[in-house]
C-alpha cells in the first residue's frame, strides 16, 4: 500500500515537472498574465494577424490625428505665458457675446498660430465664426475691406454693420522695459478680444469734433479718427454756431485747438451740456503773441473743473525728456493711472511739438467738487517760459527757474443734489493736454506708438469702456513654439506627431521576431 502511494505521487510530481511554462500561466498566473498569453496565442502568434494588427493601428492613428486636425483644436502652448492659449479673462467677456461674430482672415494659411489662435474663439463661443479669406475663395470681402491694398496681412472682425480690421504684423506686439532691458509684449488676445467686444457692442461711443473756431478739423485728423473708428467710435463734426444745443447721443465732446474764442451762447451751450454730465476731451495750445484773444467764453467752460492752459513755452532742460528740439518734449507718463500706466512701463515717451503748462484752479461752486489726476508731466529740470518778449526775441535760460510741469491732466467735477429722501452725484470728465500738433496726421505725428495709445486710452477712460481687457503676454519666457516656425522646428514637430508613433511599432515587431527565433 505503502508503495503504490509513493509510485502515484512520483507519477504526479513528473506530471508537474512535464507542465510547460504557457500551462503554468493559464492554470495559476495572474490576470494580466492570462490576457498577454491569450492575445499572444490567438493574433501575434500568425504572421497574417500579426501584420494585420500592425496595419489597423497605424490606419487607426492616421485617423484619429486627422480627426484631431479637422476639430481645429488648439497647439499644445509650451509657453510659459500662454501665449497661444484663450485667457479665462477673454472667456469671461466671450459669455456674453450672443450675435454672430465673423472674423476674416486674409494672408494666412490654416497653418499659422493666428489662425489656430482664432479657432479657440470659434470653439467657445458658436456665435462666433472665422474664415480664411483668398483673391480666389472670396475676393468680395477682399475688395470690401481693402485688404489687398496695404499689401500686409489683416484680421477683420465683423457683426452686423460694424467691422473692426486688425494688422497682426503692426498691432499684435509691443515692447515694455521690465529689469534693464526690452521685452516683447504679445498683444494678440488683447487686440482679438477687445475688437469682438467693440463691434458687438449694441451702442457705440460717439463723439462730436467741434468746428468754427480754427479747430483741426477731420480732413486733417484721418489717422486719429480712423483709430478711433477702429475700436467702433462714431466720430462727427459739430458747429456750435448753429446748435441751441450738444446732440443727446453725444459721449465724448472735442476741442481741438481753437484759434478763436466761442461766442456767449456757445459757452452757455457748453456749460449747460458739463452740468449735466457731458466729457470732454481738449487738446489746445495757446497762440503766443502779445495781442491774442484771451478766450474769455472758453474759459469759462474750463473753469467748471478748475483748468486752464498757461501761455508760453515748455523748454526741456533734460536731454532724456526732448526729441531734437528742447521744445520738443517727451513727458513722463504716470505710472498711477489707468490711462498712462501701460506707456509707463512700455519705455517709451509720448511726443509733443510744443507744449504749455495745464492749470488748476480753485472751484468754489457750492455741493462741487473736483478732483485732478495727473497723466503726463515734464523731468524736474524744464523750464517755462512765459516772457513773450524773450522768446519773439531770442532765448536767455540765465537764472530762470528749472520745475516740473503738468502737460496733461485729467478733471472730474462732481456735482451734489439733495433733498429730503434721496443724493445724488453727477460726475463730468474733462482730459486737458497743453499740445495739439501731436494729433495731426502731418510727419506721423499721431502714429507714434505712445501718442496713439495715450490718446486711445484717453477715450476709453471718457467712455466708461471697462469692458475692454487687458491681456499682456511675455514673449521673452517662451519655452517653445514661435508663431511663424522655421522650417527645422517645423520638421521636428512632424517627426514627433508622427515618425515617433510609427517607430515605437516597428520596435515592438522587431522585439517579438526576435523573442520568437529565440525559443
């Protein structure tokens, strides 16, 4: 008995020993274990599954990444700033975009990081719609926003009547002195957002150019207003002569250097239009000549918000603050207000041919009060010089006294009403700039970068525009990908979307031919 037990459990421990390493795995291996076995025995075992597996995974991947390029999803943004990716601040504006936004797109190909950037518009916001426009897909767009006549690439963004055309090779970056040195700043979400906001706007700012008093005048002020335009302000011209009263829709009121004073009656107009809350926007320069009018009328506007402009000259003593000319000043910016903080940081100075000291006066009216905030101011070593005589009879700076001056000042009269159950405020703006001539179109006095933004912003502030955001982003931390890739950079994307997929498959047959002559 003993020896049939010892016979039966060696015949068990040979059956054991005879059990191959495949039977092991199936009796007691683990799950995944079973599951490699099982796909290695039924498709990688035969050479026709093996191949035909091999096959249906690259098909699968071609698929699949052509689906991903048809969705328009966005590049994989590298960058430390997000250059290339939609903000949650220009989401937060897009949430209440509800009309039918068309951005057109001409000079770029669906290759560009504009285009890529636009698709993220579409993509939130289904009201929103882009298209690449070509001389042969669709010259009507072309010819009606004469996009082939600048010979430069451009984005214009449509809703309704409204069209706002953007230049990304001139407006889509900007420089700021951060640490010593320059960096670029990436306005390209700024400029895309802001410019949806605008002509999805359901009532635009207007302003009123007023005429009749040796103003400048439109014709001379194309590159201003069409600025001004381009962030969908209506900008009109009014004679006061014949108005009883400012237009209702007016938003913003402009005096643009007048050469005569206003009558009696416009003063009134004026006056009446401030006390009721009306901006205004003056830029004047006060002839220097003995005999000139003194503008008594005008000035009673501005004595409203205690302002006023001091004839005479501004002389830069500092050679950082003048451009050529010491009467050619370049103003410090304030770095404390909205309207002058980004050219504050950008290094930049603004530019003014010939300048005059703003004033502040005393206000006196009872339940008003007005408030200053100064915008631009000259260095602590100019001089201002009001003798008439020395300047029409040539210039002596020997003990006269050096100063810093206001040039431009913002003013906010408020005025107080009361009575037995409710107060209420009534606020007028009022942005004064000792300067004119920086507002012409002559020599491209305008389009100096920090003219055109102080001016811009100006308007904005008049008009109440918080809506429009700021998104600044630091191209100096890119970490990858630039917007327009060179041909190498280009290669090694490609060769990472797709050579490095095929070759990871073609490793794996290669190991298991291998393995397999191995057994």
């Amino acid at each position: 008995m003993k020896e049939k037990k010892e016979k039966k459990s060696k015949e068990q421990k040979d059956q054991k020993e005879k059990l191959t390493k495949e039977e092991k795995i199936e009796q007691k291996g683990s799950f995944g274990e079973r599951f490699s076995l099982k796909f290695r025995k039924k498709l990688v075992a035969n050479k026709v599954r093996t191949i035909l597996l091999v096959l249906i995974l690259i098909v699968l991947f071609i698929t699949l990444n052509a689906w991903a390029r048809s969705r328009a999803t966005a590049q994989i943004d590298l960058t430390e700033s997000k250059i290339y990716t939609l903000s949650q601040t220009s989401k937060d504006q897009l949430n209440s975009i509800d009309n039918e936004v068309m951005i057109y797109i001409y000079g770029y190909d669906d290759s560009s990081a504009y285009v890529t950037f636009v698709k993220q518009y579409a993509e939130y916001n289904e009201n929103i719609k882009y298209e690449i426009v070509t001389t042969e897909s669709n010259y009507e767009v072309i010819n009606k926003y004469d996009l082939d006549s600048n010979g430069t690439a451009a984005l214009v963004v449509v809703s309704g009547d409204r069209d706002v055309t953007l230049y990304p090779d001139y407006e889509f970056s900007s420089y700021e002195y951060l640490n010593g040195s320059y960096v670029t700043v990436d306005l390209t979400e700024e400029s895309i957002t802001n410019a949806i906001i605008n002509v999805s706007t359901e009532d635009p700012t207007k302003v009123y150019f007023v005429t009749g008093h040796g103003e400048y005048v439109t014709d001379y002020l194309t590159e201003m207003t069409s600025s001004l335009e381009d962030v969908v302000y209506e900008c009109k011209e009014l004679n006061l002569i014949s108005s009883t009263e400012i237009p209702e829709d007016c938003d913003i009121l402009v005096f643009l250097n007048p050469e005569s004073d206003i009558s009696e009656a416009e003063a009134e107009v004026v006056r009446t239009y401030v006390n009721n809350g009306g901006d205004m926007f003056v830029a004047w320069f006060k002839e220097i000549s003995q005999d000139a009018d003194e503008f008594t009328n005008f000035q009673s506007v501005l004595d409203l918000y205690g302002a006023g402009v001091e004839r005479g000259l501004l002389y830069e003593g500092s050679s950082n603050n003048y451009y050529y000319y010491p009467y050619y000043i370049m103003p410090d910016a304030s770095t404390s207000s909205e309207i002058t903080s980004d050219i504050a940081t950008s290094g930049y100075y603004p530019l003014l041919f010939e300048s005059q000291r703003v004033l502040t006066n005393e206000v006196s009216e009872e339940n008003v009060t007005v408030s200053t905030e100064s915008l631009l101011t000259t260095s602590d070593s100019c001089y201002n010089i009001t003798d008439i005589d020395a300047i029409n009879q040539g210039l002596s700076l020997d003990g006269m006294e050096q100063n810093s001056y206001t040039v431009a000042q913002k003013y906010t009269r408020s005025i107080s009403t009361s009575d037995d159950e409710d107060s209420e405020t009534t606020d007028s703006d009022l942005i004064l700039i000792g300067s004119a001539t920086f507002l012409l179109d002559q020599n491209g006095a305008f389009s100096y970068d920090a003219n055109k933004s102080f001016v811009l912003n100006s308007f904005a502030s008049l008009a109440g525009e918080n809506d429009l955001i700021t998104v600044q982003k630091y191209s100096s931390t890119s970490t990858a990908f630039t917007k327009t890739p060179t041909a190498f950079s280009d290669a090694v994307v490609k060769l990472i979307i797709f050579g490095m997929p095929i070759i990871i498959i073609l490793v794996g047959i290669i190991i298991w031919i291998v393995r397999r002559r191995k057994r």
